[in-house]
C-alpha cells in the first residue's frame, strides 16, 4: 500500500471532505490523526475507521490558534515518531456582501483558512525537514481561489492565499524534500453544502456552472490527496489540481436538466 508506515494529520477531520481524505490516506496504508475542533464526531470517524485505535486516532486542534497547531504536531510526533503527511484541510466561509463585511468577520475566516494553512505547513515542515525521508503536504484550497463570489470575501482572500502559500513552500522547501500541492474542489457534496437541498435556484445556479452537470463527491476530492501525498506524484510540488467538473474554463453557463439529481451524502 503507497502510504505504508506513513503518519498523516488531517484538520477540520470530522466530516465532509477532510473525513474523506482521512478515509483514503487510511485504505491507503498510512497511520491517521483525525484533528478537528469537534472532537466527539472526530472520535467517533477515528472509531468506525479503527475501533482499536492503532491507525486512526482523534486529537482536538482549533487551527486558528497558533499554539494548538504547533501542539497537534508535537503530540503527534511525540506518539507516533514522525510526521510524513499533513493535509491542510479546515475551513470556514461567512456569506456578507463585500461593502458590508466588518473586520471581526474578515478576521474570524482568515485566521482558520489563511492562518490555519500557514502555520500547519510550516510547523508539519520543521519536523519534516528534520526527517530522512522528508514529507508531503496538501493544501485544501479552492475554485474560489480563481473566481469570485463577491458576497465570500474573506473566503476567496484566503483560498487565493492558500495557493500562494502552496507555491511559496514548494519552492522554499524543494531542496529539502518536502512536497507542497493544494487540491481546488468546485461544488462538492458534504455538510457544508447540503444547504443547496432547501434551495432549488441556488442548486440550479451551481449546475449551471458545472459542465459535468452534478456536484462532486467527497471522495473524488481525497484520492487526488493522497495521490499529491504519495511517491506517484514525487515530482509534483507548488501545484493546484481542480476538482471542479469542469467549472474553471466555462465561460457563460450549461444547460440544466428540469430533474435535477438528487443530494444525497
Ligand atoms: N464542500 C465544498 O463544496 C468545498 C468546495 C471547495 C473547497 N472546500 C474546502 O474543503 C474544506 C472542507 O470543506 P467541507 O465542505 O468538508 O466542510 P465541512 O463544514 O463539512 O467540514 C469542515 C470541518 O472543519 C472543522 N473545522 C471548522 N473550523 C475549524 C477549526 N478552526 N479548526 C479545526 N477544525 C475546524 C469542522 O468542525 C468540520 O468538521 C474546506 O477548506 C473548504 O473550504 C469545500
């Protein structure tokens, strides 16, 4: 199996895409540290992947403080002796129309997304570097980082941001080792947008702008993780691979079938 005796962290880890990515490095070989702020639903995805708890545990890190990240490596270090994979992948967006939004609002996504992103790679990266082998980390950005909805300010700030920070990395640390890639998802299936469920026309806008004309899976986000992750992609670093159905290059719209699939995770 490609992550074999590999240790992975995986943030904002209790559901949605990061649960998936957890779920893959896992069916993939590699140990798991499932972080997140919710640590029950995070226990309980540790649970039902390892009922022992020798491959997949769960360990509390709110990735917008600081000290928590430095901590969560530390811990994981300290229990498993390395730390080969760090997958980036919590967030948070607020909905508030660009002349509107205030400071406090502004701060509170960017210290998750931008902050949060920073310093798990560059905390994953010390301890990487330090590490024969060297390591990988995979960014959670976004199709935001390229197009704009201009009522999720700080959300694009930050997934632009993230793919800046992945190529800065890249570079600073290719010498070393330690490969840095993101993953860019369009509209993919998981709690955070079920939402679209109660909202017909915010669903048919979505498909509009997806030639492939479904939302994506969770799942056809986390194998292209743990691809990035792994020795197959060991001449890959500072990339954005889009998972977005098509969304990135459509100029104008596609058609929507009247019957529109079902949203179902
Ligand atoms: N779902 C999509 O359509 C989509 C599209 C593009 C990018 N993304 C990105 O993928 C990532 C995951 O999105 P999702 O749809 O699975 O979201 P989600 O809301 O379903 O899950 C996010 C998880 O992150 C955790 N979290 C929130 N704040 C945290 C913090 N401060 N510290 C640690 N954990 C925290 C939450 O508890 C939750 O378990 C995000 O970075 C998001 O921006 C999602």
């Amino acid at each position: 199996m490609k992550h074999e005796n590999k240790v992975a962290i995986v943030t904002g880890a209790a559901q949605g895409i990061g649960k998936a990515c957890a779920e893959r490095l896992f069916a993939d070989g590699a140990i798991v540290v499932l972080s997140d702020i919710n640590q029950e639903q995070a226990e309980a995805a540790a649970m039902d992947l390892d009922p022992s708890g020798k491959r997949a545990v769960a360990i509390r890190c709110d990735v917008g403080i600081r000290t928590e990240i430095k901590k969560l490596v530390e811990d994981v270090v300290a229990r498993f002796g390395r730390l080969d994979i760090m997958v980036n992948n919590a967030g948070i967006t607020c909905t508030t129309p660009a002349i509107d939004l205030t400071e406090e609002e502004l701060d509170r996504v960017l210290n998750v997304n931008l902050k949060g992103c920073y310093f798990g790679t560059q905390e994953a990266a010390r301890v990487m570097i330090g590490q024969r082998q060297g390591g990988s980390i995979v960014n959670m950005s976004s199709a935001q980082a390229e197009l704009v909805i201009p009522d999720r300010v700080p959300y694009g700030i930050s997934k632009a941001a993230i793919n800046q920070i992945t190529r800065i990395f890249a570079i600073a640390l290719a010498r070393q080792n330690v490969r840095v890639n993101a993953v860019g998802p369009g509209t993919i299936l998981t709690p955070l947008s079920l939402g679209m469920n109660k909202n017909e026309a915010a669903y048919r806008r979505v498909l509009s702008r997806t030639p492939m004309g479904r939302v994506g899976r969770a799942d056809e986000v986390s194998g292209i993780v743990s691809f990035l992750a792994s020795d197959d992609a060991s001449y890959v670093t500072g990339q954005t691979v889009y998972a977005d159905g098509g969304r990135a290059y459509l100029n104008y719209t596609v058609p929507v079938d009247d019957e529109l699939p079902e949203l179902k995770l």
